[in-house]
C-alpha cells in the first residue's frame, strides 16, 4: 500500500515489493530528518537503522546518506489501512 502510494518519491528505485516484505517500508527521501520528525510529532514510531554506518563513513558516501535518510516506515501486522493513509497523510503534507 505505501509503495504504491510512495514508490515514485522513493530514491530506492528498485524495491521489488512481493508477497514477501519486510516489517517496514524502506522510504529513502532527502527529507528523511523532517519526515521523521513529523511522524514523531504525530506519534508514528520509526526505528532507526545502521546509526554505526552514518558515524563510520565518509559523509559524501552513499553508504552515510543511506543511513541518514532512509525511513523505515512501520508496515507490520500491527498497522491497518486505515493507519497507513494516516501515515500518507503526513508524508505528503510535509512533501508538497
């Protein structure tokens, strides 16, 4: 459901989203530091991944802005529909 409605704004151009995913989307997006915080602000938890490789390489490195701007929006047995377009919702104010 978010890759449908994220997939063109996803820098992660090549996700292969089948009957197997993972428990969260991977949201890659220059805007990845407003994002979450305004997820925060709205009480949608994203876990941050890999904190060690942003402290570890060179900051013009693809593996250091992987690590800082990938969102790992939460899409597990927890979350319905209803609380992914929440979750839509304020992405796309914060993006348009």
């Amino acid at each position: 459901f978010l890759h449908q409605h994220l997939g063109s704004l996803n820098e992660l151009r090549n996700i292969n989203i089948s009957s197997e995913v993972p428990m969260v989307y991977p949201f890659l997006h220059i805007r990845a530091i407003k994002i979450r915080q305004a997820l925060m602000e709205n009480k949608i938890y994203t876990a941050t991944y890999w904190k060690n490789v942003a402290e570890n390489t060179p900051p013009d490195s693809f593996e250091h802005y992987l690590a800082l701007n990938t969102v790992a929006l939460p899409i597990d047995q927890r979350y319905s529909e209803e609380e992914m377009k929440f979750i839509l919702t304020v992405i796309n104010k914060l993006l348009k």
